[in-house]
C-alpha cells in the first residue's frame, strides 16, 4: 500500500467533485478496504495505483449512476447521444461520464481560468500532477496549489453535479479549453519520452482529448461550429504526433517532419470537422487555430506552407487573445513569411513579459528571426540562452542541435545582416 502511496494521491480528488469534496475520500477508503481484503490472499497487483484507480472510478460511477435515477440526465439516461467509435486509435477510449465530470468540474462559481485548472486537475487518468497542469496555465506550481485551495472554498457545500442540458453551453468553453491543454499534455510528455515506444503511450491524453472533442460536438447541447473547431484542432495537430518523435526518441521539429508520417486519415477528419465548423455564426479562437493547423495540413513541405495566411490567421486571434502565446506564434509566422525584422522586433517585445514556459520557445524564435537575417553569431548566442532555461533536457537537446548546426556555417558563408 505505502509503495503506491505517491500514484494513489493522485487519484482521489478526480473522479469527485460530482459530490462535494468530501465525496473523493469515501471513495478512496472504499477502494483502499478492498484491497486490505483482497490482497493478502490474492497477492499485490503488479499495479498497485492501477488496481486502486479502478476500484474507486468504477465506485465514482456507480454513485453517478444513482444519482440519474433521482435526477436523469438530459437527452436520455447519458450526457452524450451513443455513437459508433472511429476506427483504429479511438477504440476503446474514454466513455461518456469522463466528458460529464469536466462539464461538472467546470463550475460557474468558479474564474474561468480555475475552472480550467480544476478540470484538468480531475483528470487522473492522464496521470496529471500540478507540476505538470502549471506550465500549462502559465502559472507556478505554488500559484496553482493556492488557485486550487480557493476553488475548494468556493465549492464548499455545493454538490457538485452534472449540469443539466441547458446548462451545458455556458460551460462549453471551459470544456474545450480544458481539453486542449489535456492536449497538449500529451505532446509534451511524448516529446519528453525519451524513446519512440514511449512516446506512442505518452499520446493517450491527447487520444482522449481527441475522442473527448468529437463527443462535445456531436452531443445535441453542445454541438456547436466552435465545438467542430476545437476537434478539427486536435485532428489536424494529432495528424502529425507520428512524426514529431523519430525513431531514436528525438523531437523532430515541424520543418523536419516528413509529410508521409502524418496520419492521412485523422487529416481528413480533421477538415470534415472544419467544414461542420462552419454552422457557427461568427469565427471563434478555435476556428482561427483550425484555420492555422489546416494551412499545415495541405502544405506539400515547410518551405511551400501559406505563411501569409497564417500570419493573417494569427492577426484576427491577437483580437481575440493578445495573450503570449498567439502573439509567439504570430512573431514565428511573420518570420518565416519574409518578414524576420518586424519578427524580430515583436519578439524583443514579448521577452521581458514572457511566462518562464515560453521563455526557451521566445528566445528559439528570436535565434531563427536572426539566423533569417543573416545574423548567426547573435542566432547562435540566443539558441545557447535558450538551451539554459529550456523546460526539459530533451527541449534543450534539441535546441543544441540547431546551435551547432548553425555554429557549424564557415564566416564566409554568413550573409551579412540585413535590416528588413
């Protein structure tokens, strides 16, 4: 019991807040009796944490289930209208009350951005801890402990429940953002791997986040063209995870990715959500990022994609969100379509008010802005800055590939620096 300790910690509060704070406890001490019983006689599990998990998710359901005989769920006897699981990856994923718990963990009590963090917080499945859920939201480990704590206050006395359908589309948006960073979660812990075979097993969140969005447009209170958006992001992004770790564990950026690694069939998936995203009445974020993974998608290479039309893409989501990370991505964008001096004055811009998880990413983008305008031997210096505060050895290993792939251009080949 004490050897799971730590992986069991993370699995109490998740699958909980339907009932209130104290409600994750009880389940847990079910689960934890169960295997004081069992396991003397039938041996530890190879997977303690695992075993545990089980015991109380599927007490968390059985008490869900209850609850619908008192109070049904809309739409019949389940959140969401059954359909048939696409093909290949999405077997067998995640079922329907998972979406019902993020729809309760969203709670209306709560700042959307808590809501987010507590949502993400519920998702033990993706083995989310707060250092993990932190770079995410852009906030310190600390920070996020103490968003947290005051959640827990607010929610204090309230029975946590899930909402019913005409409460569903307010809480649609923290929905979706939750499960694009779970996401991006994924992303992040295949890049981090450190071989191929872990990183295909790091991708289950984004899997999930994946089938969890096709879900969230499909269901009739929540179909939405920003819901179809929000699943063609994933698609399209998810279409290229087979070809951003090569076969040594490595991360392979995006113009070093080859085309016939990414999955054509998720492609198309993608942009048949992006066409059904066209019912909404005015363009969301989530449309524009579609809008930026597609011009991706069609691309035959990296050096023929549309960067004007992500640059123009990128324009209209800084009038929606003027937060670091689109104006990143617009700086990345407006260097790679000729224009690395106003890049590269952006970026200088952005660099002293950067969260620290972005500060390795501002500074990679400055080296390239340089290295675009023939300035190698500052390119070279920002790349060794960014190697110093980059989030994780494999970012920096990365990074110090490109440096010395740049270090490694003879004086006489440099151009010299230009000033557009």
């Amino acid at each position: 019991m004490r050897a799971s300790g730590a992986a069991w910690w993370r699995i109490w509060p998740a699958r909980s807040a339907c009932h209130g704070w104290g409600w994750p406890r009880t389940r847990c001490r079910v689960a934890a009796l169960r295997a004081l019983e069992r396991w003397p006689g039938d041996g530890v599990p190879d997977n303690p944490a695992g075993w545990l998990y089980r015991v109380a998710r599927h007490e968390a359901i059985d008490a869900l289930r209850h609850d619908e005989r008192a109070t049904p769920l809309p739409d019949d006897d389940a959140l969401l209208p059954a359909h048939a699981a696409p093909a290949g990856r999405f077997a067998g994923e995640l079922d329907d009350e998972e979406l019902a718990l993020v729809f309760a963990a969203c709670h209306p009590l709560l700042p959307p951005a808590t809501q987010v963090a507590l949502a993400l917080a519920l998702r033990t499945l993706a083995g989310l801890e707060l250092k993990a859920i932190a770079p995410l939201v852009f906030a310190s480990e600390a920070a996020l402990a103490q968003r947290l704590a005051r959640a827990r206050e607010s929610l204090a006395g309230q029975r946590l429940a899930v909402p019913a359908g005409h409460e569903l589309p307010a809480r649609r948006e923290a929905v979706a953002t939750t499960l694009a960073l779970m996401f991006h979660t994924g992303q992040r812990a295949a890049a981090h791997a450190g071989s191929a075979d872990a990183a295909r097993a790091a991708h289950l969140p984004c899997w999930e986040a994946i089938r969890t969005a096709r879900a969230l447009a499909a269901h009739p209170a929540t179909a939405h063209g920003d819901a179809d958006a929000l699943a063609a992001t994933l698609l399209l992004h998810g279409a290229r995870l087979s070809g951003a770790i090569d076969d040594a564990g490595n991360i392979v950026p995006l113009p070093g990715q080859p085309r016939d690694r990414w999955d054509a069939g998720m492609i198309r998936m993608g942009f048949a959500h992006l066409k059904a995203s066209q019912r909404a009445e005015a363009p969301s974020r989530w449309h524009l990022l579609a809008g930026i993974a597609a011009e991706h998608a069609v691309a035959p290479d990296h050096d023929r994609t549309d960067w004007a039309a992500i640059v123009r893409y990128y324009d209209k989501l800084l009038a929606l969100d003027a937060s670091a990370a689109p104006r990143l991505g617009q700086a990345i964008a407006l260097a790679e379509a000729g224009e690395p001096a106003a890049a590269r004055a952006r970026l200088a811009a952005l660099l002293p008010e950067v969260p620290p998880s972005l500060r390795a990413h501002t500074l990679a983008a400055l080296a390239r802005a340089d290295e675009r305008l023939g300035d190698i031997d500052s390119a070279t210096a920002r790349l060794t800055q960014a190697e110093a505060c980059a989030p994780h050895p494999a970012d920096a290993r990365l990074l110090a590939r490109r440096r010395e792939a740049l270090s490694s251009i003879a004086p006489s080949a440099r151009t010299r620096p230009s000033g557009r």
